[in-house]
C-alpha cells in the first residue's frame, strides 16, 4: 500500500495498548466480514449470554421501533444529497420522503429476511472488508517532492522532545511523541494517508481511510435464532441432507423422476416373498445427475429410497455449451450398448423417453441417442448414466498432447454461443 | 506399403496402452517412422528413437527413450547393412490422469481395401460428417492420418495444405 506504513508501524509499536482497535489495516483472509453474532442457534451459548446481558435483539429492535427514530432529511444532507443528485432528482427524493408517513415507517420496520439478508447490522457509515469498495486517498495527497528525514533531522526532533518535555513525564508523552512522528519531508497527508494506485488493503471491520480515529462502537446486534431446521421433518430427509450438505429448498428443488418400477420376487422354501424394485433419477437442470435404486416391501418406500439415493449420487456431468455433450459417447451395460452423440443448437432430444427424461434432468437440450442390442429399461439408464459420464474433456486432452486445442465455435461466438 | 504391417501396429498400440506399458518397441520400416513421427507431432506419443533389440536409455528426467551419449553427443547408431536387421523403433508411450493418452487405434484402410479423400471429402469428415467409408471426426481430439504426396499428415494439416491422399489410420 505504502512504503511508509511499515516505518510507521515499527514506531507505533508501543502505543498499541492504548487504542481498543488496532491503528493499522491488516490483512484479513477471508472477503466476508466477521458476523456480530451466531444468529443461527437459539441454543447457542453466546446468543444466551448476549440475552442475559440484556443485549438486544433483532426482533427487540422491529418492535421498538417509533416514529420518532425516522427523522427527515436535514438541511446539512439536503445539502450533500444535492451534491450527488440534478435538482429533479432532489425534488423526487423529497416528494417520496413526504409521502411516507414515520408512523408507517415504525409500524412496518423490519430486518430483511431470507437469503438477501444481512448477516450483520451495519450503519452504512464505514467500511466493511469485502462488502463495499474501498476509499482511496484522493491524488491531492501526495507530495512528489518529500524526501525521508535524515538521522540528524531525528536527532533534532528527539532533543525537541527532550529540550521541550515536561516536568512529570510519563509513558503516554512519549507515547504521544512517537504518533506524532513524521519520517518525511513535507505534506503530512502524504506520509499519513498517501494515495496509491494498487489494490488498497482490506481493513477491519468498522475501519476506513478516512477516519483514523477510532470510533465508538457499533451497539451490538444480537438476531435471534430462527426455527430449528428439521422439526418435525421425515428422518430420512434429515439424514439425506446431513450427508449431502444440502438444504431442504434445494432437494425440493430437484427434479426426481421414476423411470423403472417393477415386483421383484424371492423365491423361499417357505415361499415367494414379494417385493418393489424402483430405479429414480435425480439432476437439478444444471448438469448434475444422479441415478438411485430403492427396494422395499412397499412401492412408496422404495421410491422415496430411490429417490433420495439418486440424490445422494448427483455427479456433475460435463455439457458441451451446457447444453450437449462433448462428441459422441458409447455405454454398454449387459446386453444393452447405447450411443449419445452431439447435436447443434435447437436440434432438440430426439431419443428415447428413457434417455429424455435423464437430459431433461441434467440438462442437456440437444442430443440423439441410439441404443442397440437389447433395450432393457433399467441396463438403459445405467448405460446412458454411463456414457454421459464417460465424456472426455478437451482442455484434459490438450493438457495429456501438450498442444493447444481451440473451440472454435467459442472463437467464432466470441464465448456467447450459450 | 504393407497394409498388414499397419494393422497389426493398431492392434500391438492398442495392446500397450491397455496394459498401461511405458515403453514398446515395433518394426523399422519406413511407414512405420513416418507415423510414429506423426504421433509424436501430435502429441500422442512421448519419444521415437530407432534402437537394436535392446532398448534405448530412458531420459534422465522424463523417462522416455532417448538417444545413446557416445563421447558426450547424444547420437543413434547409424544404420548398415550388417544391422539393419536388427533394428527396431522404439516408442515412449504417454499416461494422463492414468488413461492412455494415445487412444484407441484402427486402420482405415485394409489391405483388400485402400481408402482415399480428397479435400471435399476430407472437408466433411473434419466437419463430422461421413464421406463414403470414413466416419466423420466427432468426437473432442480425435486425429485421422493419411498419406499425401506431400508427406505423411494428420487430416486438418492435409486441409491446409489442401491435398487428399490415403487414409491409415484413426485414433480415437
């Protein structure tokens, strides 16, 4: 950022204790900024401490709200907002604060909710890492002609402060001398806020360029919890999406279909004992896709396992364009042997309903398959399952020659052929 | 030009790569250079070094057959009457992410058939479609040889040159 910062730092050392929130941006690793509170368990040991500390909570905050809280705009922003907005935009701005009664305004407040929410109560008023761009020092900061002090120049400024220091010197005058410290020649702002092309650092939440000095903190937010996922959710589909990670929107949000069912039997000394066979594919319309066998005693149990099988084994399938495969692909289980090849734009699925309903799952648009031999339903899908996965990726095959293989059609479309 | 020879290199390639083999050996004959040579323009196949019955040393740092150092020179034997019967070429096979690299070979041309394209037809079987017996390039890196007047090439490079010839062989 600076090449004086890190002199700074080295002089600032000792007066770190003093400031609640460390002086100097640091790097953080990580774009998001730290939330206020775990506003995801109610049960969450923090979240009850911050209740018992009398903190507030976000729905304290909705109810409290009051008319008063909502206040116009003042002459001294008028001012500002003329500055940024034509005076047509100013008169719209007035007329819609005009049109909203405070009332209104205290009785229907209330924190955004689901996935658009924040997950931190911030004011607008600072910087936060990651979420805003960052200010950068305007250019009339820097000085072109400052120059660093030389040793002589230190040794004059150490005996000011000796000449000049007090009777009762304590820790904190010297503290205060180091601060105030330059290590240049000329305009402070270069030395202090310096403008700079590259990328500045990300800071610490509640930090900003320009405000050096510390500010109060933020009143702590706490949210409450929202109610606890998976009450009075089928165990099947709780145990489903702890192993997968998923959320229950998005399995909701799968297309699953039934392609193959049918009564198997198992021949006993006691007798046949009948049971429901099911073969259901998963895929999110996006290129995954995922085949699941069920068995059980009942139809309704053993679709629901296949169900959730095939979502368990949603595998991401390349798609050409995302909307074909790449060449032309052969699958052989059993007796079936099918082949998948590659279409142009709008050609459409043109195969059989087995092999539709899969693209239509994973999201292929255009394609034409042929199965040979024999066409047993459920070998079928596993073999289309097969060929679909058994795509060869170009960029891997350039990589294996060491020579550069070019899309054309990428060229030609200048990459917006989808 | 022994269209015997040809496939019984597709098969004996196709053999090695199954079995995952870094190195394999195969009869000097003059087509037989000239496509290894092609291979290895392409990318398909590492190294082609023409050796005795024993191989050639591996490169210190790539593993591939290399040429012999005599006297500080990397050098191959030079080839006399009184060796040429023993020589063989010897091919540095390529793996990536444990596939060959080199995929599936097949002649095109047999002995009781020889194929030929012209531009046309070559035209349409890079655009993936078939021109009389040859089925059309479709699928991602796949490379169709033939032997032109011109030398022998890989078909895009036969396009640009712009001459047909005979078709040897596909490789998948």
């Amino acid at each position: 950022m600076s090449v004086t910062r890190p002199v700074r730092c080295l002089f600032c050392r000792f007066s770190r204790p003093t400031y609640a929130v460390p002086r100097v941006p640091r790097r953080q690793f990580h774009p998001s900024p730290a939330p206020l509170s775990n506003d995801q368990n109610p049960k969450d040991p923090k979240t009850q401490e911050d209740k018992m500390a009398g903190k507030k909570l976000l729905v304290d905050i909705e109810r409290d709200a009051k008319p008063e809280d909502f206040k116009p705009l003042t002459q001294k922003e008028k001012e500002y907002l003329a500055t940024v907005y034509s005076p047509k935009q100013m008169e719209s701005i007035e007329a819609g604060e005009a049109a909203i009664d405070p009332k209104d305004l205290a009785e229907q407040f209330a924190f955004q909710r689901g996935p658009l929410r924040h997950h931190y109560a911030d004011d607008f008023a600072s910087i936060e890492p990651g979420v805003d761009k960052h200010v950068r020092a305007p250019i009339s900061n820097t000085d072109y002609n400052a120059k660093l002090k030389s040793e002589e120049d230190f040794i004059e400024d150490f005996g000011r402060f000796f000449a000049e220091m007090p009777e009762d010197v304590s820790a904190s005058d010297w503290v205060r001398f180091v601060e105030g410290l330059r290590v240049t020649h000329g305009k402070p702002e270069n030395e202090l806020a310096p403008h700079s092309s590259l990328v500045p650092d990300l800071f610490q939440p509640g930090e900003s360029l320009e405000q050096e000095e510390p500010k109060e903190p933020r009143p702590e937010v706490v949210t409450t919890g929202k109610v606890k996922e998976g009450e009075g959710m089928d165990p099947t589909l709780r145990k489903l999406l702890m192993a997968t990670g998923y959320t229950e929107s998005f399995v909701n949000s799968l297309k699953t279909k039934v392609l193959v069912r049918r009564s198997v039997v198992n021949q006993t000394r006691l007798g046949k004992i009948r049971k429901a066979s099911v073969l259901a594919i998963a895929g999110n319309g996006k290129g995954l896709l995922g085949i699941g066998e069920g068995k059980s005693a009942e139809f309704v149990d053993a679709v629901t396992q296949a169900r959730y099988r095939a979502i368990r084994n949603m595998q991401p399938i390349p798609r050409y364009e995302q909307r074909t495969i790449f060449g032309d692909v052969r699958g052989k289980v059993g007796a079936v042997e099918l082949i998948l090849m590659n279409r142009p734009p709008g050609f459409g699925l043109r195969c059989q309903h087995l092999i539709y309903e899969m693209c239509l799952a994973a999201g292929i648009h255009d394609l034409a398959a042929r199965v040979e031999r024999s066409r047993n339903p459920m070998n079928t899908v596993k073999a289309a399952y097969e060929a679909l996965m058994s795509q060869r990726n170009p960029e891997e095959i350039a990589r294996a020659r060491g020579r550069k293989l070019v899309d054309v059609r990428a060229v030609y479309y200048s990459g917006r052929a989808y | 030009m022994v269209f015997t020879n040809l496939a019984h290199l597709c098969s004996h390639l196709n053999n090695v790569s199954k079995a995952r083999l870094a190195l394999t050996s195969i009869p000097n004959t003059k087509m037989h250079v000239k496509l290894c040579l092609a291979f290895q323009r392409e990318g398909l196949i590492s190294s082609v070094i023409r050796a005795g019955r024993s191989p050639p040393p591996q490169h210190l740092l790539l593993g591939h057959p290399t040429m012999e150092v005599i006297n500080g020179v990397p050098s191959i034997e030079p080839v006399t009457q009184s060796n040429i019967a023993s020589r063989r070429l010897w091919l540095g096979l390529k793996y990536w992410q444990n596939e060959p690299v080199l995929g599936h070979l097949s002649a095109v041309s047999k002995a009781k058939r020889k194929i030929t394209l012209d531009t046309a037809g070559l035209r349409r079987v890079l655009r993936g479609e078939r021109s009389d017996m040859v089925q059309g390039l479709r699928n991602p890196g796949e490379c169709l040889f033939l032997i032109t007047d011109q030398g022998l090439m890989e078909a895009r490079e036969c396009l640009e040159k712009n001459v047909g010839g005979l078709v040897l062989v596909r490789v998948n």
